[in-house]
C-alpha cells in the first residue's frame, strides 16, 4: 500500500495536520530544548577533536570520515535496528562537523535577561497572523478531523505551527545527519552533556528515514536536529505520526 502523504509532507512542508497533531502535546514540551544547567563538580569526558579534511571547498567543516568512535556508533545502531550497516557506514561518513550547531546549542551567558515584550513581538505579528489564518483555511478540514481525534484545538496546532517554522516557511537550514551528529559526538563543552540524548535521535533519525525510503543525507532542519512544520524530533515523528 502507498504511503500516506501526511507523513511525508510533514517533513517537506506540505499542507498536512494529523501527525502534528498526534504529538501536539510533546511539541508544547519541545524535546529539543536541552538543559541549560552546566554540570557542577564532574569531569567532563575528553572529547574527540574533528580532523579537517579540506577538499569540499567548505573549510568551516569537517567529515566525520571513519572516525573510530562514529563507526562503532554505525555499526552498534544497524545491529540493534536491523538496518544495513554500508548504508550507516555511508551515511555517517559523509555527516560534518558544523561549529555554529555546537555554538548555537549553548544557553545565553549566565546573567542574561530575558525580555518577554520582545519574545511575544517575533510571533504576534502581521506577517505571522496572516499566514496563520491561510494555513487554518487551506486546512479546516484536517484540524477538524485532528480535534476529533485526539482532542487537540485547532488554535493550538495552528498556534505551534507557526511559532516553529511559521507554517512551513522556517523549517531549518542544516543538514540533519550533521546537526545530530555534531552533538552526538561532539558536543561542546561549557553545559550539560547532551550527548547521549543526540546519539539517541541520531538513531532515530536512521529509522526515520529507512522507514521512508529517502537520503539520510538529504533532509534539513534546525540546529538541534528538529524537523518539518512542527519541529519535531526523530524520535517524537518515530512515536507520534499517523498515516491517514
């Protein structure tokens, strides 16, 4: 049977509302946001520095290559999920290091004030609000059989929606692989350790996108690894999508 397109599109950005609805309630907690709190009093592992390879023409970056640690990673994960340890291999082979994902993961400097006026300015503004209203529109019919379903209003899914990608026009401009794998193995030092939880969606996203059937390489999202309309991570799309 083919595939529904609600799970699809909810990556690509397309007109859907079931699978966003189905984990409304995880998107509220928002997975993706990571402990602030430094770690106090324990010694942080030693980390393993990427080495450049520079013949991309992107000297800012650095392939994970055959590094020994993200290939024990590759081959652990394809036995644990039954999925074909050459395509990980491959895969994380070809992820990179991004500096500015281990930059943007960390919290604003201990001290900095946070203003709620402005916060409130970036999503309840004209631009936001009519996109809003088209999205609830061109989608009445979805909302409806979501609320239905699982409970949800449709001023909240059409409410998450546009504060995470405004209805699919922000959806993120990294590459997945190398957001996740960034922070799998590289994570900076400076705050909590994350890195388990990231090594966790990391592996998640394998399964995501074995499941599809597309380029683990392909997609993008944000920093943190969040993807499609609501942001979600792989692991909440893995638990919460619907096809319809």
């Amino acid at each position: 049977m083919l595939r529904s397109r609600i799970r699809r599109t909810l990556l690509i950005g397309g007109g859907t509302i079931a699978a966003a609805v189905a984990g409304s309630a995880v998107a509220l907690q928002k997975s993706v946001e990571v402990d602030p709190r430094p770690s106090v009093g324990k010694k942080k592992a030693a980390r393993h520095k990427p080495v450049p390879i520079g013949d991309d023409g992107l000297p800012d970056l650095v392939t994970y290559g055959r590094r020994a640690d993200v290939m024990a990673f590759a081959d652990a994960l394809a036995e644990r999920r039954g999925l074909d340890p050459a395509w990980v291999r491959a895969a994380l082979e070809q992820s990179r290091f991004v500096p500015n994902v281990a930059r943007f993961i960390m919290p604003p400097p201990a001290g900095t004030a946070k203003n709620w006026a402005a916060y409130r300015a970036r999503f309840v503004e004209p631009i936001r609000i009519r996109a809003g209203v088209a999205f609830w529109r061109a989608n009445e019919r979805w909302l409806a059989v979501a609320e239905e379903l699982y409970g949800v209003p449709p001023e909240i899914v059409v409410g998450i929606v546009g504060v995470e990608s405004i209805y699919g026009r922000q959806m993120g401009t990294f590459r997945v692989i190398d957001a996740l794998a960034t922070l799998s193995f590289d994570f900076p030092v400076g705050r909590k350790d994350r890195s388990g939880f990231f090594r966790d969606e990391l592996e998640h996203w394998f399964v995501l996108c074995n499941s599809e059937g597309v380029d683990p390489l392909a997609w993008k999202g944000s920093y943190a690894g969040a993807i499609g309309m609501a942001q979600f991570m792989p692991s909440s799309f893995n638990k919460y999508a619907v096809d319809l």
